[in-house]
C-alpha cells in the first residue's frame, strides 16, 4: 500500500512494503517527536500554519495525538473523501511503528 499525501508543491509518500523515506526515519532516530512529525506535515497543508496545535495524551500502550487547526484550514487537512487524513494516519502509523512508540492515533477536534 502507498500513502501519498499531496497539496501545492508538497507531497509525502510512504510505501508500507518498503522502508520509510531515508528524511523520516532519520529524524525520527534523531529525537524528533511523532507529533512534531504530524504538526509539520499539517502546517504544510493549512492556509493559517499558527492556528495548528497538537497535543498528545499518552497511555500505557496508546498514545493519541489530538490536532486542532482554524475553521477554514479543516478542509484541507481532512482532503476529498478522508484522502489526506487517512495518508497522515498511514504516515503516523508507520512512523510510531519505527521509532518504536507504539500505536499512535489521531484525532481531529473541530
């Protein structure tokens, strides 16, 4: 299965038969956050990147990242048909299972 996330000249994409972008796993091995990872790849999309906010609620084997963006913003992260939401949750799966977190959930609040 590949995720492809797409908007302007941005474009992510992962192939879960594969290993993640050599950018991906290298940031993750270095100390960067999975939810710095979403909150970068949501910023990218959104007219407003200052009205997004994620925040994590972590359990014992769950931790579920909660992100918040303007109004007019919540379109474009959720895409035509879930398309870029699903990709995001792809990513986000992928990237928790790498760095060894655990499952990871996302939640978007309006």
């Amino acid at each position: 299965m590949i995720a492809k996330l797409h908007y302007n000249s941005v474009q992510f994409q992962f192939n879960s038969h594969s290993t993640p972008e050599p950018g991906i796993l290298f940031q993750l091995r270095g100390g960067v956050l999975i939810k710095d990872l979403v909150e970068n790849i949501v910023k990218a999309l959104v007219d407003d990147p200052e009205q997004v906010e994620v925040s994590e609620i972590k359990g014992r084997t769950t931790s579920v990242l909660e992100l918040s963006v303007a109004k007019g913003d919540l379109g474009k992260v959720i895409g035509k048909r879930g398309r870029n939401v699903n990709a995001i949750r792809i990513i986000l799966t992928a990237a928790s299972a790498t760095a060894g977190k655990g499952r990871t959930v996302l939640e978007i609040l309006e």
